[in-house]
C-alpha cells in the first residue's frame, strides 16, 4: 500500500472531510476516477495488440437491435400464402422496395426503406437446450452455448467464468480513440425471468470491458424512459472545478514522486497518457452531449416513435456519431412476458398490431433512413435479430410453453435478421425460407455465423485468440463469415 502524503486522517481532495478511505490507496485497485478508468483504458490498450486480420473491415461501429423474446418471422418479414389456417399470419401481406418481397402489414415503414438492407431469411440452428430465452440469448451474443442448461433452458446467473459479449470483444480488440464510452447497452438488461444481464458482460476478459449500462427508471410498460435519464456518473459538480480539480489531476505524481521504484516499474505503461484520457472523457462532456436526447428536433423523435424503443434508437445514433464503438438496444420488454414482449404465446394479434410491431416499424425504419441520409451508414453495421423466430403452426407447443390458437411458440430452426451498412448489400435477400417458414431452403445462417461475418465487418479474423479465466486460448467464434452478404 502506498500512504498519500497530506494532512493525517483527512482527504488530499476533499480536506473537509473526515476520515476517508482516500487515505489510503492501494495501486491497481482505487475507486478514484483517474486510476480506475485510466486502467481500464490501459488494459484495453494493452490487450488490443495482437495481430488482426484484414477482413472487410468496413465498420467503424455497430449497433445491434436486439429484439428479445423471438419475434414471429412469419407475421413480421417472412409471411406465406396458400398455407394452411394455423400456418398464414392473420395479418395482410404488403409490398417493399425489393421486388417480389413481401411483409406484413405490421411494417409498412421498414417496407419502403428494405433496399437499404440485407434480409436474412435463413437465419437457423439446431437446439441443445436451447429452446428457451436465457440459453438461446447467450448463444446469440456470445458465440457459444453452455454446459450448464436447466430443462428449462434457462442458466446461472452471469459469472466471471462466462464467455464474452461479442461488443466486449470489439472493443478490446478494437478500442475507442476518442475520449468516448466504447460500449453501451440500453435500455434494459437481457433477461428471462429472475437470470438477468446472462451474456451481456464482458465475462473472463473482466470488468474493464463490460458495457456502460444506461437503465432509466420506470417499469417495461413505461414509454416514456427515456425522458428519464440521468447520468450523473458522466458529470463533474460544480464544486469539483477548480482547485479540487486540480488536486486531483496531480493524484498521480503525487505518487510517482513518492515511490520512485514504482514509478520506473510503470515508465512504459504509459499511466500519464491513459489517466489524461480518462480524466477527458469526464471532463469534456462528450458522452453527456450524446444522451441529451432532447437536443433532437420534435420531428425526428417523432419520426423514431415516442416510446422506448424509437428513442432508444435515435439515442443509439447520438452515441455512435459521438464516437462509441458498440451500442446494443435491448428490446425494452423482459423476454418471457406479456404487453409489449415478442414472446407471443398468447394474443399474438393485439400485441403485435398494436404494440411490437408499430414500435419495430419506426424505430428501425427512422434508423436506417436517418444513419444513410447522415452519411454514418458507410461505416456503421446495423444488425436487428431476436434468439430465435416462432412456431410455424400456432396453438402447439415446442417448449414445453402452452400457446393458445391466438399465439406461436419457440422456433429456432428458421427465423430472419435484417443486417445493413458498413459494405453490406442493398436490397439483397439471402437465403429462403421452405413453403411454411419451417426451416431454410437454401443458404442457411447459423448465429455464430452472423457474429463471424461482424467481426469480419470490423476487420478481425473470427478464429481470433482470446484467453479465458484459466488462460485457456479460445477463439472469438468457431463460426465462419457469411461473405455472400458483402457488396
């Protein structure tokens, strides 16, 4: 432990205080601001090193639309005619921009801007307990499955052991190079039931490359989050300016002219250049600026949707045009649950007319249309995908789950994504669904064929090494890339 210098029992930057645990600090482990994000973005620095394949990379970013609780393909973007009853959506088909594809009529928006995008109707797997939410989403954003799945698909709680969020992955290998939050996830954490936040940490890679999570208060059904947010952990006090300021921008030699073996021990770790980078990530208030939602015009909040969803969106856009690397939207309703959630065993009609599927519709419509019209679409990858779509024949049951006729079931075996930007095609669908929406055709998609084909976008090769807790190496994925999906 290093003793900081000053007067006894008090606080180099707060003297009014009393006794602080500021007193004493140990190295490698302070609460402080410059130390502990300095170090993280050392770490990341450090560990970013290794040699990357060339790859496409193309993307500077990405924000992933993650629509939680498996929409149903076949009343979204992949509806069928001349099929039975219990198959056929009881939505009407419309026309979209790519000859020859239809949606239904839950998605006239996304309709007219689809030729921006590549359609995946293929997207498919074969489950190994994978049935339910918590299992499937792991997969989803992590690359691999579990050996540890109840009946009922769901897992553990998130552990240090887990493997990481392909977003915590990104941003190590590919770290920020403004004074910007790399990684944020909004508006809610991953969850089915009570295992909440399972494959959305950065797991064995540690701490330092798990997202910033913006959670605004209010429950699911509250539309107006985020009007809500606060993040005074990206603020500085008044009072904190100043001589404070100062003081605390001099911590650091404070303890370097103290212990000057440390000091030489640290020479090339560069500790000055990542607490200067820490402290600016602070102190310019770049990252606040980018949730100041309400800077928008009222038309462009209106053209996203006044709802969770449509703002979380456009406040994806705010952040990756500020300079973060990796946004995740978590679709703003718990996996299994009902009003709101894609998890339709039950009033799949009301919910999906009313509810999910106007919200999808302007939400991912104004994103694409205003990321292109921005000019961001070249460099940003956009990708909307759930863990899995729904049952071809309503009323059954897949998973073990009761479904009323009104309702559709677990189906991971084919289901559709929609990917877009950063050298993706345009006005491409890959892959064909077979008479019923069942399972692929032609072309199939495994998700971590979808994870290879983004890290390829960002330049990296998917076999890329990592080492896990146990410094066992690991590859990002053992998936390859979809290259069919590239211009």
């Amino acid at each position: 432990m290093i003793r900081i210098p000053g007067q006894p029992g008090k606080d180099l930057c707060d003297s009014h205080l009393g006794v602080s645990r500021r007193d004493i600090l140990k190295v490698g482990g302070s609460s402080l601001l410059g130390l502990s994000l300095g170090s993280m973005l050392q770490l990341r620095s450090a560990q970013a090193n290794s040699e990357l394949s060339a790859g496409h990379g193309r993307a500077k970013s990405i924000i992933l639309c993650y629509l939680q609780g498996g929409p149903s393909h076949i009343d979204l973007w992949d509806p069928k005619e001349n099929v039975p009853d219990n198959v056929k959506s009881v939505f009407s088909n419309i026309s979209t921009k790519i000859p020859g594809i239809q949606f239904t009529e839950n998605l006239p928006k996304l309709a007219q801007v689809i030729d921006k995008t590549t359609l995946i109707r293929s997207m498919s797997y074969t489950p190994n307990g994978l049935f339910n939410h918590t299992a499937a989403i792991y997969q989803m954003m992590t690359g691999y499955t579990t050996d540890k799945v109840s009946p009922s698909g769901q897992l553990e709680p998130p552990s240090p052991k887990d493997f990481p969020n392909f977003g915590s992955n990104l941003i190590r290998l590919k770290p920020v190079k403004e004074a910007m939050l790399p990684f944020v996830m909004l508006p809610r954490p991953l969850q089915e039931s009570n295992v909440v936040g399972k494959g959305g940490t950065a797991g064995f890679l540690g701490k330092a490359f798990d997202p910033y999570t913006l959670y605004p208060p209010g429950d699911d059904m509250d539309m107006t989050k985020m009007d809500k947010i606060n993040v005074t952990d990206l603020e500085m006090r008044a009072d904190v300016y100043g001589g404070r300021m100062e003081r605390r921008a001099r911590l650091l030699d404070v303890i370097n002219e103290g212990m000057p073996e440390i000091d030489r021990a640290v020479k090339d770790y560069k500790l000055n250049e990542y607490y200067d980078q820490a402290l600016s990530l602070i102190s310019s208030g770049r990252a606040r600026d980018a949730f100041a939602i309400e800077q928008e015009l009222p038309e462009t909040r209106d053209r996203y949707g006044r709802n969770t969803f449509g703002q979380s969106c456009l406040l994806a856009r705010r952040l990756v045009e500020a300079g973060t690397r990796v946004v995740e939207v978590v679709w703003p309703k718990v996996a299994n649950s009902n009003e709101h959630s894609w998890d339709v065993h039950t009033g799949l009609t009301d919910r999906m007319k009313r509810q999910s599927g106007p919200m999808l519709d302007s939400g991912l419509s104004a994103l694409i249309n205003d990321l292109d019209e921005r000019g961001m679409l070249d460099e940003t990858l956009v990708v909307a995908v759930g863990e899995f779509g729904r049952s071809p024949q309503r009323g059954v049951s897949t998973s073990g789950n009761g479904n009323s006729d009104d309702g559709r079931d677990h189906w991971p075996y084919c289901y559709t994504a929609v990917v877009a930007g950063a050298g993706i095609k345009r006005g491409y669908v890959h892959g064909k669904s077979d008479q019923t929406a069942s399972a692929p055709l032609e072309d199939p998609v495994h998700p971590g064929e979808l994870l290879a084909t983004i890290y390829e976008s960002f330049g990296i090769a998917p076999d890329t090494i990592v080492y896990n807790h146990l410094n066992q190496p690991r590859e990002l994925v053992k998936a390859e890339s979809v290259s069919a999906l590239y211009a």
